[in-house]
C-alpha cells in the first residue's frame, strides 16, 4: 500500500507468463492480508458492492475486527482475494483501474 495517495498495486501473472496484469485500487482506506506467500496462486477475486449483502457484511466485519477506526463511515467497496495456501486479502477501496503489460515488452526496476 502507498500512503501517500492510498493506493494498492496488485500484480497478477497467468500461470504461463503471458499475461500480466496490475489492478491499482485507489482511495484505500483499509487493507488486510493473511497468510500470503509469493507463490500463492489467486484463484477469485470478488468486487463487493452490494453493502447489504451478507458478504459483503462479513468482509466489513473482518475489516472493522483488524481495523476499526473506519466504523463509522459509509460503507466503500470491498475486494476479497482468495488464494491457494489459505491466502486472502481484503481490500476497502472506491475504484480500480486495471493494466496490462505486453509480454514482450521489457519491465522497470
């Protein structure tokens, strides 16, 4: 996370390198992960934005356990990663943008 404009870079890579993709969540105002390794494969990832779901209220509540100080505002978007390995993330957010790379092309440091 960058806190300087509240940002989260998640960088994905199919399983055979040819497609890499960065979604930039921004506006972040809470993110949690367990259990996270490098070789974690993620296999959903789920945009909660129906704040009366049951879902989405359990992810809330996962946040507010971890992190309370955001309880009392109206409720932001949520992304929910799960991953092999018992992995997953919590992202509370207001919008997203997402990027490809060309495989060919070369990466900066």
């Amino acid at each position: 996370m960058d806190s300087r404009d509240s940002a989260v870079h998640l960088e994905l890579v199919s399983d055979d390198f040819k497609e890499h993709k960065t979604i930039i969540f921004m506006d972040v105002t809470r993110c949690l992960v367990t259990d996270y390794g490098m070789e974690n494969i993620v296999y959903s990832l789920d945009i909660l934005a129906d704040f009366d779901s049951p879902k989405f209220m359990a992810a809330r509540q996962i946040l507010d356990q971890s992190t309370p100080f955001d309880r009392g505002l109206p409720p932001k978007k949520i992304a929910m990663l799960s991953a092999s390995f018992g992995g997953e993330a919590w992202i509370e957010y207001n919008q997203y943008r997402v990027l490809s790379r060309n495989p060919g092309s070369p990466v900066a440091d």
